[in-house]
C-alpha cells in the first residue's frame, strides 16, 4: 500500500474549499476535525461582534481567518513545519529559538494568507 502523504508529503489533501462557512466547516472536518469546537467558538464570537458593530467585517475576517488555516492543514509538509513551529515558540527555554520558530510560523500563516488572495 503506498502512502501519498509520506510520498508525497505537499500533496493537497483537498481542493481549495471556497470561503463560505459551510465549505470551510467541510473542509475541516476532512482534514482537521479536531478544531471544529474551535471553529464553531469563534464563528459565534465573530457573529456576535458582527451585530454588535453592525458591520460584516468580523464575519469576513473569521472567513478569512478560517481559510487561511485550512489552506496551512491541505498541505501535509506545511501543515507539520507549522504546529511544529508553534509548538516550539511556546516550549523553547531559549528565546532566539521561540523568536526564530514564531517568524517561522508567520512566514508559513502569511504565505497561506498571501496565496488565498493571489
């Protein structure tokens, strides 16, 4: 049996789901079912603020926020650079090394936000 993600480790997993919030609860539910709790917390924040602003701008940025997240978790190699990135910003007793592996994780959260708008 062959292992497309040890394969090919930057393979998309899915296509690019389009940035409603059901696609993307779709998406996610593929490809990191874990973080629906999380997601389903912050669309009511963002619908909340969303009325209490009387502004769409919380809904598109939780849109936004949400796609930039799936398109990081589509890409397997990706996906692993950045929890591994995160996670040693946050344990790292030395802090040139949390420093470095935070601007890792923006680089790869910027690109995914970059190539979202491209």
């Amino acid at each position: 049996m062959v292992n497309t993600i040890t394969e090919r480790p930057n393979e998309e997993l899915i296509p690019r789901p389009d940035r409603t919030p059901d696609a993307l609860r779709e998406a996610l539910a593929i490809i990191a079912p874990t973080r629906i709790p999380e997601m389903e917390r912050e669309k009511d924040k963002a619908l909340t603020e969303a009325v209490r602003q009387s502004s769409v701008g919380p809904l598109q940025g939780f849109l936004l926020h949400w796609a930039a997240m799936i398109e990081i978790e589509r890409l397997p190699a990706t996906a692993r650079r950045f929890h591994r990135a995160e996670h040693l910003a946050q344990v790292s007793a030395d802090p040139e090394t949390s420093r470095r592996n935070v601007r890792e994780s923006g680089d790869i959260l910027r690109t995914a936000y970059r190539d979202l708008n491209a």
